[in-house]
C-alpha cells in the first residue's frame, strides 16, 4: 500500500484476511499518516516505512500475534506514535522502530514474543513509554539503542 504526500488514514477491516497470505508493507511516503490495524492474522507480520519525509505516523488499535517474523516494524519516520496495541507471541520482536526522531508507545502489551519486546534503533531525540507491559519475552522487554533516548517511561512493566 502506498499513501500520497499528505496526511493519510489507512484503516484495514477487522474482518480482513488477504493479511494471512504474507507480510503486509505500507510505504506512507511523506505527511502526517494514521493507519489502524485491527485483530487478524499477520502471518508475516507488517512493516510500516515512511520513505522520504513522513513527520509523523499513529498506529492504534493493532492486535499482532503469532507472525514468522517482528510484530510490527516501522522505518524512517520522524515522530512515531502506538498506542492501544498489543504484540505478542512473534517469532522475532514484538515491536521494531527504526530511524525514528521521537516515539511514544502507550497503553501496549508486549508478550512472549521469541527476542526482544520493544526494540528501539537509532532514534535521535527521545522516547517515551506511558502503561507499557513487556513481559516474558525471550530477550529484553525494552531494548533502546542507544540506550540514552529513553527519556521517560510510565507505569512501563518490563
């Protein structure tokens, strides 16, 4: 799927299955996107990349459970929202951030994924983690590299 430069809403049905078949990519491609990712199968999980210029992304409301690889991946974003989700039981990371200027991550739950829960890379100014439970994941529950962008973290449970 691929969004225009402007600001964006990419909402998948609940109902909708072509999500078992393969890795679903969303290349937002500039401007302020939201995309909402309900309950389904994720056979392969779902990357989300910004591409050139994307400031900012919200991802709410996705039930990632059970996938080959990581949960949920987002790239080249500059301001990186999640919140409401939960990621559990991936056979790689629950939730993956990569080359992210800021992220906060709210009300999420992140569970037994096979490495790490929350991986963070790269991110240049800060994060923040509001009613995070990261638990019995095979690795960390939080991983932040480098390690001083964690900012502040509430009520996180890792």
């Amino acid at each position: 799927i691929n969004t225009s430069a402007i600001a964006d809403t990419v909402a998948f049905a609940a109902n909708l299955s072509p999500l078992g078949i393969g890795r679903v990519n969303v290349n937002t491609n500039g401007g302020n996107d939201t995309v909402t990712l309900p309950a389904g199968t994720y056979s392969f999980g779902v990357n989300i990349d910004g591409g050139a210029g994307t400031e900012s992304l919200t991802v709410t409301g996705a039930n990632i459970s059970g996938t080959a690889f990581t949960g949920l991946e987002v790239d080249n974003v500059e301001t990186v929202n999640v919140s409401s989700s939960t990621f559990n039981t991936n056979a790689v990371f629950g939730l993956f951030i990569d080359n992210s200027d800021t992220v906060n991550i709210s009300n999420v739950t992140i569970n037994t994924n096979t490495s790490v829960g929350v991986l963070i890379r790269d991110a240049s100014v800060s994060a923040t983690l509001t009613n995070v439970t990261a638990t019995g994941n095979g690795a960390d529950g939080l991983n932040a590299d480098p390690i001083p962008l964690v900012t502040k973290i509430g009520r996180a449970h890792v």
